[in-house]
C-alpha cells in the first residue's frame, strides 16, 4: 500500500513547527513526532495524534516564554527577612532635601532628562538592612547635610501595606512629569539598600574625578571634569561642567585650605582659564540654584562643595566619620534580623541572628563567644521597641554561645556574621523575620531620645504614616 501521501503533509508540518518554535522544547518535540510517527507502517491516526501533541507543545511553549518576559520585566520587590540582590535594585541619583533620621526617611530630588530645580523632592525610606556612607565611611541619616547628592540604590517597597512612604506604581521612572521635568525623575523603587555620597561611590567603584579645567572670577567659578577609573584606561568618560566658591572646602594631606590659597600658590590663575590636566581628586558635590530666569541657564548643573586633593585628605575624613558612627551604633545597639528560635521550658530560648552589614570591623569584633549580651526587639526604622527606661529595661539578657562567620559571597546588607544568643527570659519581639538591636556587655548601657523608641507600641509608632510627606 502506497503510503506517500502520509509523508508531505508531515514533512511540511515539521518544517512549520520548526519556524515558530525554533530550538524551543515545542520544536524538540515536534521534530520527534514528525520522525517517530511519520514513517511508513502508521496511519492517518498516528498523523493526526502528532500534530495534536505537537499543537499543544507549542501553545505550551509560547505561553511560557510569555510569562517569562513578564516576569523579567517585572521589577524586584524584596522580601521581608532575606537580603536583597544589589544586582536588582534601580540606580539613580538627587539631592537630599529632606530627612526623618529617626524613622530613617527622608525625600530626594531625583535627576531626571529634563530641569532639575523643577523636579518635586520624592519620599524615599531605608531598608533595616540598608547601608548609608558618607566620606566613604558608615553613616547615619544624621549624618548628612541637606544638599548633599548622593547615589541610590533602592527597590520597590517589600510590604506596600506598611510602607512609610507613597507606593508609586511599579512603572512610575517612565512617567514624563511634564513642565520640563522628564522622566526618571519619581521612581517607584523607593526603599534603599545602598544610599552614599560621591566620594564613597567613587572610592567602592574604583573612580576618580579628573579635572580638565578651570575657569576663576573672584574665588568662584566652573570646573570641567569627569568621573574616571582610577586605574586610567580608555574610554569616553562625559564631562561635566561643576560650579564651585569661595566657601568650596579643599583639603590636602590633614589641612583644609582655600581657593584663594590654591591662587596664591599659582595652581589656579587669579581669573580666566587654566587646563589642569586631567589632575585625579574626589569631589564632594551638592546643588545650588543655576543663574538664570525661566528657561533659561543650566537644566541640571552641581555644585562642588569639597575637593579632595590626595589620598590622605580623604582618608582622614573617612577615620571622622568612622569614629562618629561608631559612637553612634555602640549607643543604639547593632541591628539585625533574626534566623530562628528554638524556644525552651519557663521563657528560655535560643537565637539565632545575623548581623546587619556596612559597619566597622572593631564593632563587629566585639561580638566574640561567651560574652554576655542584651537584645531588644525593633521595628523596620530600627528603632527600639521600648526604651523608656533605657532599651535595657526591657531587653532580653543573656550569652553569646557562638559566632560564625560565611566564607562564601556576603550580600550588601549583611556582615555575614551570624550570632547564637542564649536568655532565661526572651521578649515578644524575638521572633524570626523580625529586626532586632543586639548590645554586647562592652558596650555602655545609655538612654536614648524619645524619638528613637517605641511607647506603648501604638501603630503609629511602629508604621510610621507617609502623610507627612507633602503631595506635589
């Protein structure tokens, strides 16, 4: 019996399904069926059975590779107790004009396509396990002066339910805010992992500013420079053009000296202009209003509030800062989350924490085994639980039974230090997801303000309302 007639259709049909699926799963199966089932010896039954199979391999496939567009263009919104991918987050950058240290908040005008002065300050909110650095050290919101511009890395808010500030829809940085603003300007990823000022960019990524050159009128003027690899190379680095005045602080070794100084000394002429050769500083940049009316002037131009010379400038700035925030953390406790508990008989447990990254290695070294500690629960702004005698009123006392440290890749966020702790009396907020303030005996028992701690545990206090953020 002649059987030719069951092959060209089939031959035709793999070739079909080969076009639309190309080396999907769809295809592979196609390509069985069409050389398994389409020989001589089957019938039109056996035909038909194929393109049925392969028919709905195909609908499966595409159905797939759907969803999985989707799902990558969707953007990453992190989960509560696990330490996000750095890799995932939104980058950009804006000027800090307001701060709420104590509910670690504040807003920041982003830099956009279109005039910066026109771009409404945007809420944004620190992750518990987010880092803030400043001079390229560990800093709290305190820390930094308004104006400073710094660098954001941030993801969609974990629990939109409890955020403290505006949920934006996912695809707002799209948005063109209109009046010259541009787009990129009011993103949704609002809660931070990563926030930090120029020089501690430039320092963790292995960039320099090179300054070009300068041009003077009264101690103040414009610098052209761009931000480099200090290791050099090429490349085709943008440049910018930064303001400065006489108020701009330059440092050079552990001394702070002028502009005026640096005329003097004929580094920079008294006016006019001078190429400085692609010299390597670390800048300290803010904003300042550009001259001009309407439309007129610079759409986006920043302003150098500090100039650091050399690596030993720079450093005894970063040692200041360092020592600041280690004051800080020893009178606030270090913060963490916790891994488990393993509860025992009459109010015993045992728990187990992660310590939260981005401090000085001497305060991590403070946690060692067999050293007595206290642990006070805390909320998302790491603020205490309670505190109204002091947070060691009502924190769990007990002893560090073991510490450890990851020898694989350590997330941004986490030290990578995880602590055993042991109490005969564990508190309500020791639970695991939930952020902690950890004290070894070393540290000194302090009392801390009234902002920085819960009273009565009101909703309010625990989740703080972003009402207080003016709508624009």
């Amino acid at each position: 019996m002649d059987r030719s007639y069951l092959l060209s259709p089939l031959r035709g049909s793999k070739a079909v399904c080969s076009v639309f699926c190309g080396l999907t799963p769809a295809a592979i199966c196609c390509r069985r069926f069409a050389t398994e089932y389409a020989t001589p010896g089957f019938g039109r039954r056996a035909y038909t059975g194929a393109l049925w199979v392969a028919a709905l391999y195909l609908g499966v496939s595409l159905l797939a590779s759907t969803a999985n567009a989707e799902g990558e263009d969707e953007p990453f919104r992190p989960e509560a107790g696990k330490f996000p991918p750095l890799e995932k987050a939104h980058s950009y950058r804006g000027e800090i004009v307001f701060v709420d240290h104590a509910n670690r908040r504040g807003s920041i005008r982003v830099q956009g396509t279109g005039k910066f002065y026109r771009n409404d300050p945007q809420p944004f909110a620190m992750l518990p396990c987010g880092v803030i650095r400043y001079h390229g050290a560990p800093a709290d919101l305190r820390d930094i002066p308004l104006g400073t511009v710094m660098h954001v890395r941030a993801f969609l808010p974990p629990d939109p339910k409890i955020s403290a500030v505006p949920v934006l829809p996912v695809d707002n940085k799209q948005k063109d805010a209109g009046h010259y603003r541009g787009t990129g300007t009011a993103p949704a990823e609002n809660h931070v992992l990563l926030l930090e000022d120029e020089p501690s960019h430039c320092l963790h990524e292995g960039m320099v500013w090179k300054l070009k050159e300068v041009e003077l009128k009264n101690n103040a003027g414009k610098i052209i420079a761009s931000r480099e690899p200090k290791a050099g190379g090429d490349g085709n680095f943008k440049e910018e053009e930064l303001t400065f005045e006489a108020a701009t602080r330059i440092w050079r070794g552990r001394e702070r000296i002028r502009v005026a100084d640096l005329v003097a000394e004929e580094a920079w002429p008294p006016s006019g202009k001078k190429q400085l050769g692609g010299q390597a500083v670390l800048l300290g940049i803010t904003w300042k209003p550009a001259p001009g009316a309407g439309l007129s002037g610079a759409f986006t131009q920043f302003h150098i509030s500090d100039i650091w010379l050399d690596d030993d400038s720079i450093q005894h700035a970063t040692q200041f800062q360092i020592e600041t925030h280690k004051a800080f953390i020893r009178s606030r406790w270090m913060p963490a989350w916790i891994d488990a508990v393993e509860y025992g008989k009459f109010g015993r447990a045992t728990v187990t924490a992660t310590l939260f990254g981005g401090m000085d290695s001497s305060l991590y070294n403070d946690f060692r085994k067999g050293v007595g500690a206290q642990m006070n629960g805390a909320e998302n702004t790491l603020k205490h639980a309670a505190g109204h005698y002091g947070p060691s009123h009502v924190a769990s006392s007990g002893k560090i039974l073991d510490v450890t440290r990851a020898t694989e890749e350590i997330p941004l966020g986490s030290s990578g230090i995880q602590i055993q702790f042991e109490t005969d009396l564990i508190i309500e907020g020791i639970r695991p997801g939930r952020v902690v303030r950890v004290r070894p005996e070393s540290w000194p028992k302090m009392q801390i303000p009234r902002e920085e701690y819960l009273f009565e545990n009101s909703p309010e206090d625990r989740f703080p309302t972003p009402d207080i953020f003016p709508k624009y």
